[in-house]
C-alpha cells in the first residue's frame, strides 16, 4: 500500500497541521467522528461564551443592553456583518447578519426583480435547494407571473452537476434576475461566481448568489467580482447554532435602493427612534435588515467568527482542499469498485465546496451503520452520502477510519441490519 493512503501518513498529516489546535476549542463527543458540518457545524467554546455574555447582560442590564452589553445588542448586525466581510470578499458595510435565509432571499429578489416588457423571467438551476425554489415562485406569484412559464431552471447534464455554460446560454434577453447556488448542495460542485456574474452584467441582467454550502468553507470575492447580491445561512460551516441568524450581502452599487421588505431595523441608526413614517434606509446593506435582530441565535456568531478571524479563511479552505482530496484519494485506491461506492463530486479542487458526495445504492442505510460505528454523515435522496471534514475541527485520522468503515459496511453487510427508509430529519 502507497504511503500516503496508510492510518501513518494520515498522522504524519496531523501533527504538520498548523490548524490543529483550534479542535480543542470546539465540544467534541468522545467516540464519534462528526462529518455533518455542513448541515450543522459543531458549538465552540467561543460560540457558547458569547451566547452567555448576551444572556447575562440581559439578566443585570434589562433594556440598557440595547446600548450598554458588553458588544451593545443595537449594533450586534452590523458588528457581525463587519466581521464576516472578510470571509465574502466584501466590504465591511456591504454585509450585515440578519433574519433567515429565505426571508433574505424573499427581500432580495423583492427588492431587485423589476419585470420590465420582455424581462419578466429568473433564471435559476434544476438542482437547487428547495427553499430557494420556493421563494422565487412566490415572488413570482406575488407579480401575477406564472412560474411554470416565468422561472427558468437549467438542466443538468448528469444530474449531479450544472455546466457554467448551460447557464450562460439560459441568459436570453427575458431574464431580469438570476438565483444561483455557489456551492450544489448535493455534489458540492463550486460555480464559477466570477465567470456567471461577468456573463449576467454583460447582459444587463443582476445575479445573485446562495452561499449556505460555501460561507466559512470557501472564500468568495463578491466585491471584485462585482455580484449584485448574496444570501446565507450561519450554522453549516460558520458553526453559529441551530437556526442561528442568517447573512446577506449587498453591493454598494445598490446602497440607496428601498429594500422590497422594509422594517424597522432597516432605518438608518441615527434616526431609528425618531419614529416617523417615511422610511430612510441605513446607507449600507444595514437596509435590508426588517426586524429586531434575534439576540440569543445572533450571539453564537459572534464568538465563531473571532475564530474564523485568527484562523484565517484562506488558510482554512487550503486544509479543506486537503483533507478533501484525501478522503477522495481513499475512496478510490481503498473501496474496490465492486462494494458499488462512486464520487459524484468534482475532482479539481478549484470546483469543489467542502463536502465528499459519496454515491451508492444503499446510501440511506450505510448513513444509519455509520452513526451505529458513531460517525455522523447525512443522507441526501436518492443514494447520496455527504460527509464534511471541516477543516476548524476534523483530523486526516478521521477521515482514514471513516473510508476504513465504509469499507467493512459493505464487505460485511452491515448495512443490511436497518430499514431501507430514511429518518423523518434525513
């Protein structure tokens, strides 16, 4: 056996890591290898102090915290969003921490699709999440469109993958809006922003992008790439809790716009409490805030990315890459063809997001022999197995015993002692 795919090698990888020691600040469960970071990144130490210091300013400070909280709970959005710039290529007013991901999806596509004579259509993907499909639907809906004839989804070649160009071709001189994923959920295929957001302005069309599978996993340059807008979630690979706050990014070019939504907390800081009916929006993406920012899921995203800035998201994406790699190189010299596993993931590490897509027949029933072994994947239908080496807390040792056990799951048949059906929470 080469080198490189021995228990040893992947030693040998750890101990050279220069991003070890930041496992030690996250809760780890004796006995079990977590790969499902991203679907829900593990708690920090840093996350779980942050959420304690926002409830013990509410217990000794009441109302006051608004102002007074050691990180002042009235500028807690646009603190984090200043924060989180960095790891989107933004500038710090461009980007502010807010709602959920599909609420922001609903604000930005109210807010930047305009139908106008022939451009009446949004340009999506076949193989989005579903939320995203949603969304653009009832924004459909809410202009008396039809989706079925005005939301255009490109087609996969091979169901696992969307080619940039297929996309490019779809940008006719109907499509007003385009709504984009920068990470496939299922194959972890990373789109070339840079590219697809040349093609759109080069159209005249604006592009935005879904970033849930790719913030904190794989750096962005939204502000040099010019994207018009940008939605995501904070508990995959950001690690900032179930359900926490989500993001958005809005470029300055748009600073000024009335927001589709507009709130309360949208109103320019200065003013915010003077009360009066004539809505002024914040002179940053700050706008496009609606409601009063939800303390107790915002504050975890405050410690994780005091962690995410000393770690350095460059250098996290090049262990990603690493660990990635790895595990795919396992998978092809260590599980012969004949156990039925195959990579429906890209190989080029300029197209891949931060997860492995595992495909195998029996994929819902390997998921549930592996958390049997305590390794945590998920299950994507129909014979999907994501697993996330996350670069802040998993080791090449663990990727090594988990190829080893997806290797016995099969020779023995392990598989075979669960029900075929997927859990309600797949």
């Amino acid at each position: 056996m080469r080198e490189e795919l021995t228990l040893e090698y992947a030693l040998q990888m750890d101990a050279a890591d220069e991003l070890k020691a930041f496992r030690e600040r996250f809760y780890l469960q004796p006995g079990t290898i977590y790969l499902d970071g991203n679907s829900l990144g593990l708690m920090s130490k840093e996350a779980e102090q942050a959420a304690l210091q926002v409830l013990n300013d509410w217990k000794t400070l009441g109302i006051e915290g608004w102002m007074d909280a050691e990180q002042p709970w009235f500028y807690l959005a646009e603190e984090l969003g200043r924060l989180q710039a960095e790891l989107v290529g933004a500038k710090p007013e461009e980007v502010v921490v807010t709602g959920s991901t599909t609420v922001n999806l609903h604000n930005l596509v109210a807010t930047f699709f305009a139908p106008q004579g022939k451009r009446t259509k949004i340009l999506a993907d076949e193989l989005n999440f579903p939320s995203d499909i949603y969304a653009l639907q009832s924004q459909l809906f809410q202009k008396g469109l039809d989706p079925a004839a005005h939301l255009v989804q490109v087609k996969s070649r091979d169901g696992r993958m969307i080619d940039e160009d297929d996309i490019i071709a779809a940008m006719t001189d109907e499509i007003a809006l385009i709504v984009l994923p920068a990470v496939l959920y299922r194959s972890g295929q990373l789109l070339d922003i840079e590219k697809l957001t040349r093609a759109a302005h080069e159209r005249n069309i604006l592009i935005g992008f879904d970033c849930c599978h790719s913030i904190g996993a794989v750096p962005h340059q939204f502000s040099r790439h010019g994207v018009d807008f940008a939605f995501w979630c904070n508990y995959k690979y950001v690690n900032g809790g179930p359900g926490s706050a989500a993001g958005l990014y809005v470029n300055e070019r748009h600073f000024g716009r009335r927001p589709g939504l507009s709130g309360w907390f949208g109103y320019r800081k200065d003013k915010q409490f003077d009360m009066v009916h004539d809505f002024e929006g914040a002179p940053s993406a700050g706008a496009w805030q609606i409601g009063t920012p939800h303390l107790l899921s915002t504050a975890p995203i405050l410690g994780s990315l005091r962690i995410f800035h000393e770690a350095g998201i460059e250098r996290l994406r090049a262990k990603s890459l690493r660990q990635t790699g790895f595990f795919m190189k396992l998978v092809e010299e260590l599980l012969p063809a004949a156990l039925g596993y195959s990579l429906g993931n890209p190989r080029a590490a300029e197209r891949r997001g931060g997860h492995i897509s595992l495909e195998h027949a029996e994929a819902v029933r390997i998921c549930k022999a592996l958390k049997a072994r305590g390794i945590v994947p998920d299950f994507r239908a129909p014979n999907v197995v994501r697993l996330a080496p996350v670069a802040l807390y998993n080791t090449f040792e663990e990727i090594w015993q988990t190829v080893q056990a997806l290797k016995a799951i099969v020779e023995h048949k392990e598989y075979e002692q669960f029900e075929l059906g997927r859990n309600v929470v797949a």
